[in-house]
C-alpha cells in the first residue's frame, strides 16, 4: 500500500471518566510535502487520491456507526493538502467551541513529508490540541530503528503521538484515550510482523465526497486489496512495516465496496495499491468477483500492481477480463548486477520481452518502475539502459525514481550501522533527490542521469511509437495520450514527480518552511506572474508537440491509409530529385550567420517545402517557387556586408544544390501522378494542416482542421471520464493564487523568516 496510518501498543486504559464534551470532531490531514524553495507543494486539481486518508475515514465511520460513543455527536472531516489549503487557524477555531472535543491525525505519513507534518503538529500543539502522527515514516523508523531516533524523540516532546503500525483493531480505542485526554507517547502494534492485524472483514475504506471535489478525476478511486509482499527486495520499506506474509480483504468485502463507490460516488476506475497484487492467494476469487461486478451493468477497471516473477496460467487473462487497464510493474533496472545487488532475484531481464507481450496480447498498458543510481549505475551506463528500456523492453510508460534509502528499509538500517552519508533532511527523501552518496556518479551527474531519463522516455518520437502500437484500440490510445499528458506536465514542466503532482501548482506565500524568508507581497506577486507566463510558455510548446504526436498516431481508414502510401511515395520521389532535405539541412546550419533580412525571405520557402502537396496544381504552384529560388539566393549574396562571409559561402552552399537538379522530363511524370492520385482522394476528404518531413519522407496530415484538436481530444477525455477540467474555473484558480492565498493585512514591504 502507497502509505498506511499506522498504530501499536496498547497501554493499560484507566476508567473512562463522564464525556465532558457533546461534540467530537475528527480532523484527517494527509499532509503535503516542502519543494526546494520552501513553499508547499500544492495543486489546483489532484490526480493520485489517497488511500490513507480513505482507510481512516471508513475506520472512524465505522466508529460513528456503531455508536462507540453512545450519543456523542462524530463529526469527521479530510483534507488532502496536495489539492486542500489546510486552514489551521479555522481548525484551532473549531477546538475552541464550547463542549467540543477536537483531535486532528495527521496520516499516511511519507518520510519526506515527515518535516510538513511535523511543522503542522507543532502549530496544533501549541493551541492546545491533540495530535496523532503515522504512516510508514513512524512506523518503519520504530519497527527497524527504535523509539530512541530522534525524530521519534522530537514528537514525544511535542506531545504528538506517534502510531506505528495498522490500526484496524484498535482505532477505536485509540480516538477513546484522545476524546478522555489521556493519550500515550506512543503506539505500536507492529513488533511482530508475522501477526499483524486481520483485514479480512476490516470496515471498508469510505470516500469523501469533500476531498474529491480536488480531484481531476472524480471517478478515480483507490483501494488496497491486500497488504505484504513476500520478497525480500532491500530498498523496499513494504515488507517492515506490513510484513512478507500476504493479508487479504474478502473478495466479498471488496465486490461491496466496488458497488457502493459506484452506486454512492461513480467510482468506475481504481488504483489498487496492493504492493503486490500477483502475490494474493484469493487473486482468482477477487478477479471472478470483479467479472461479476462487470455483469451486472457496473463497468468497473482499474490499475494494479504485479511482479516479474511468473504468473499463474490464467492470472493475465482473468485480470484483463475483469477489467485491468493497466499494470505498474517494479521493473527497477535492466542491469542484471544491479538487481542481484538489491536483492531482486525474482527479476530476469531476458523474461521482460515476453512477460511484457503477455499484457500486450491482453491489450493491457504496461507502466514500469525505474530506479536510477543503482550501485552498478554510471553516467554513461543509463543512457544506454534507457534506450534499451524503449527500444527492447518496450513498455507503455515509465516512472523513474533516486535510489533513496528510507527508514524502514534494510539498506537504510545497514548505512546507519556502517555511519555512511544520507542527507539528514527528511524533506528531500521523495526519490527525486540525491541524498546519498554514489559510488560512481557525482550528485550533479546522478541528478542530470534521473532528468534526462524523462525526457528521453517521454520524448516526442517515443510517445509516437507508443501510441501507435494502441492506435487500433480507441479507449486505450485516449487513456495512454491523457496519461503523457499528465505525465509529460509533471516531470518536465512542473518538474514535480507525477505521482505525486496535479494540474496547475498553487503557491500560498505564507505556507513557507522555518528558515525561509517570507516574501513582501509584490515581490511574491512579481515572481508568481514571471512563473506563470512561463508555465503558460511551456504549455503551448508542449500542446503543439501534443498536436504533432496526435498526427503521427491517429487510426485512419483504409483507403486513408492507401492514399497516403501512394501520396508519401511521389512527393518523397519529387523531394529526393530536387534534394530538398539536402537544401533544408544547409539552410538549418546557415541560419545562425543569416542576417535578419536573409531569413525574412528565406524562411517562407523552408515552410512551403515542408509542406504535404495534394494536386498537380500544388506542384506547378512549387516548382514556380522553388525556379525563383536561385534569383533570390544570387540577389541576397550580393547585398552580404563584408561582416558576412560566413553567411556568403552557406548560400553559395544552398545555391550549388539547386545548380545541381536537373529534372527533365521527370516533370510531366510528376504531374500525371498528381492527376491520377487526386481522383483516389477519400470522398468527404478534407485536409486542414498537413507538412511533409523531408527526413524521414513521412507525410504529417490530419482529417480535421487542428483548432478542433483541443475540442475533440477533451470531449473523448471526457466522455472516457477521464479528466475532468474546466478551462474557465483553472484561469480563477490562477486569479485566486495571486491574491485570495495571500494576507494583505501584512506591510507590503516587511520580508521576516519564521516557521510555519
């Protein structure tokens, strides 16, 4: 599971005095993290919802439904803080309210959102109120390292109560000793990682509407299935926290929560953060569950995660049959060293082809895992290993992380023993930063590898090649292009890692990390607008890329596809005659020592090459152009300055080419095939852009004008339910950013450091 509130000892209760309280509300925070600059990292609409927060949520319903607490008015309210402003100074507000008991849990917590939740819990404590802290930060540093670590130290000092472990059992128990003030330091269930608690008939996760409005994608749900994982991998914090031996909810139980996410909420697509969903015993019964489900009118599907090792006969079949779109693999390298020196002997590199080729056949997507600086790693070796990811392997997409050693894992507790470096700031332990150090790459070059590995994956041409192995099924090509889109946003334009990155990041100028100077506000307001335009930059770039990938991969008819063989093929002969990638080239390589002159006449002619032509009257329309060509280079090089020789001899270059095509009778040929292919045009054909790639002799066409790319690419989104943006209520987030996050009671011109 991606991160689980966790729980632990229970201390001996002493008698429970008379409630002093009519009211007891539960407040459920699923912190955020600090980025490089201190600020919160915060977005206009979520992507990936937390699993945590609805575990908690369904526990504490269940808490409220069985009247654990006699008359006690519950009230339980979440926030997300990657999509939620946290309003501590309402929450303080609310604590104050007369016979009303408040506590607030700060869940699901990640080591590196440790130092956000711990800089929250502070500000809760110093109002008076309780505080309880878990996730896999607490209970793998107690389970692997002790209570004695000093983080755990720090919070016992706070009076914010540290929870290690799962919670299932004893949540009740626990919100008693909160709503009775007697709270322990801390909790730990987990010493014995061979009987953990039974989630067999657990209370279901419950989604909160309130939460999900933050959301994209509303329909998006995410749910564990089961807990474990029964190898030994040594980077993985997975199996000291919920243990190797695999623990299952019901099939039942979980046919249950599908149908009420459904009939409740539209929930029709889910994550299953099972760490290892091949490895569950009921896997069969949980799929012929979910078929049933299908049956019955209740589309569901969903991602899943799954190992390399091998499958059971059918456990591709039924996964696809049930509804799997998708399957997160922890691939973690194609370097066979690198996977025996972190203990990932289930992993075979020659067996990645075909297993990845089973999921293909099934149409499912495949979506690996990738670990950069691996012991074995160099900054020459994860290149070539990335090429071999896209050429070879050929997954669908990829996620790329640091190796990050973290509390709770094997290879963390081992440097500890042995004193070597990890950077001591929890906030940088996302997997996004180099915080040890590498035997063969500085930080710079590991840093560099991890980027470029990105933008090589999630490249333009390969993109391409991945869409157009789908561009036969509708669902999947529309699912893979919203993804890169995602995808491509995140990593290399928001430079935030997807998983945890939304659409459109906020910044509250004084949600900032101790130690961080707080912006005047026109100087807070000036750097937002300078990132803004420039966000805005990127987008139109990256939608033009967008545009072009959408016309290099989109399905096309039959007699489409003749017609454009037959179109590719003349245009590409008439190009090779008159060298025209020759002439391209020359004219690229000449446009730095061009004057400004120069270019004004000679670019219109580098866009017309690169255009698609149809008929014979768009040929003779070119060859009129490309006979004046000479005269216009001849008339250019005799006005060069003397400052100009570079850019004489690029144009005596260009003019040589053009001396040297004789073309004859060729001509008329040309234009008898242009008669000819115009009478196979498609009926109803009506070409808006297209551009012809001197190259590679590809003709780039689409069917529709492209200013109904945009219109049409969201209505298939939407109609999938896959996102769900309103354009208009993004340009009033971007208003709300500049002011409504702001405090104007504060001197414009006063600039102070304090914590958060």
């Amino acid at each position: 599971m991606l991160a689980q509130l966790t729980s632990g000892r229970e201390p001996a209760c002493a008698p429970a005095p008379k409630l002093p309280s009519k009211r007891f509300r539960i407040v459920l925070i699923k912190p955020s993290k600090y980025d490089d600059d201190g600020y919160v990292i915060r977005f206009w609409k979520g992507v990936l919802p937390s699993n945590t927060l609805n575990v908690l949520n369904g526990l504490t319903e269940e808490v409220k439904k069985n009247r654990v607490f006699g008359d006690l008015k519950i009230e339980i309210i979440t926030f997300d803080e990657t999509t939620e402003k946290v309003p501590v100074k309402k929450i303080i507000r609310w604590s104050r309210r007369p016979s009303t008991k408040l506590v607030v849990g700060l869940v699901g917590v990640q080591t590196n959102q440790f130092p956000r939740a711990f800089d929250l819990g502070r500000r809760f404590r110093a109002a008076g109120i309780d505080v309880i802290m878990g996730g896999f930060h607490t209970s793998g540093t107690v389970n692997m390292l002790g209570e004695q670590e000093p983080e755990i130290q720090a919070l016992v000092r706070e009076s914010i109560s540290i929870v290690s472990g799962e919670v299932e059992d004893d949540w009740a128990k626990i919100l008693a000793d909160a709503l009775h003030g007697r709270l322990k330091p801390i909790y730990s269930f987990a010493q014995d990682l061979q009987n953990l608690v039974d989630i067999g008939n657990a209370p279901l996760p419950r989604i909160s509407p309130k939460t999900m409005r933050h959301f994209a994608k509303p329909t998006f749900g995410t749910a564990d299935t089961s807990r474990g994982c029964p190898f030994a991998c040594s980077f993985c914090t997975i199996i000291n926290v919920q243990g190797r031996k695999m623990r299952e909810r019901s099939p039942e139980s979980i046919a249950e929560l599908l149908r009420l996410n459904y009939r409740e909420h539209g929930v029709s697509f889910y994550f299953f953060t099972d760490d290892n969903f091949a490895r569950k015993k009921l896997w069969r019964e949980t799929f012929e569950e979910i078929i049933k489900i299908r049956r019955e009118g209740i589309k569901i599907s969903f991602m899943m995660q799954v190992d390399l090792a091998r499958k059971p006969k059918d456990f591709v079949r039924l996964a696809a049959e049930a509804g799997c779109t998708q399957v997160f693999i922890g691939m973690e390298s194609v370097n066979p060293q690198n996977l025996k020196a972190e203990g990932k002997g289930q992993n075979h590199v020659g067996e990645y082809q075909n297993i990845i080729k089973e999921w293909h056949d099934a149409g499912v997507v495949v979506h690996t895992g990738y670990i950069i600086g691996l012991p074995f790693d160099t900054k020459e070796q994860v290149p070539q290993d990335i090429h071999y990811l896209m050429d070879v392997i050929q997954p669908d997409q990829a996620s790329f992380f640091m190796l990050t050693p973290l509390p709770g894992s094997h290879d963390h507790r081992e440097m500890k023993k042995r004193g070597e470096w990890m950077d001591p700031d929890f906030n940088k332990r996302d997997s996004f930063h180099a915080t040890i150090k590498h035997p063969n790459m500085t930080a710079g070059e590991w840093t560099q590898a991890y980027t470029d590995a990105w933008k090589m994956f999630y490249s333009k041409e390969n993109m391409i090649k991945i869409l157009s192995r789908w561009n036969h099924n509708p669902k999947v090509y529309w699912n893979l292009m919203s993804v890169f889109f995602w995808y491509k946003n995140a990593a290399l334009i928001e430079k935030e890692h997807p998983m945890i990155a939304g659409f459109f990041r906020l910044k509250d100028r004084l949600a900032r990390r101790s130690g961080f100077a707080v912006d005047p506000l026109p100087v807070h307001l000036w750097k937002r607008s300078k990132e803004v335009f420039q966000l805005f930059i990127s987008w139109t770039k990256f939608f033009k890329e967008m545009e072009e990938v959408w016309l290099q991969t989109r399905k096309k008819s039959e007699k489409e596809e003749r017609w454009l063989e037959e179109a590719q093929r003349i245009q590409g002969e008439i190009w090779q005659a008159l060298k025209i990638a020759e002439w391209q080239k020359a004219y690229s390589d000449a446009k730095a020592t061009l004057p400004a002159r120069a270019k004004a006449l000679l670019d219109p002619f580098e866009e017309l090459s690169s255009k698609i032509l149809l008929t014979r009257r768009d040929l003779n329309a070119f060859l009129r152009q490309w006979d004046g060509l000479q005269g216009r280079l001849q008339e250019l090089r005799l006005h060069l300055t003397r400052e100009g020789e570079a850019a004489r001899s690029w144009l005596d270059e260009m003019a040589r080419i053009h001396r040297g095509i004789r073309m004859g009778s060729r001509i008329q040929e040309w234009q008898e095939a242009y008669a000819r292919l115009r009478h196979s045009l498609p009926s109803k054909y009506r070409l808006a852009h297209a551009k012809f790639d001197a190259l590679s002799n590809r003709a780039l066409y689409s069917r529709e004008p492209l200013d109904r790319f945009w219109a049409n690419t969201l209505d298939q989104l939407k109609r999938m339910r896959i996102w769900n943006i309103d354009l208009g209520k993004l340009t009033a987030a971007v208003i709300k950013d500049f002011f409504l996050t702001t405090s104007f009671a504060l001197t414009f011109s006063r600039s102070t450091s304090r914590p958060e």
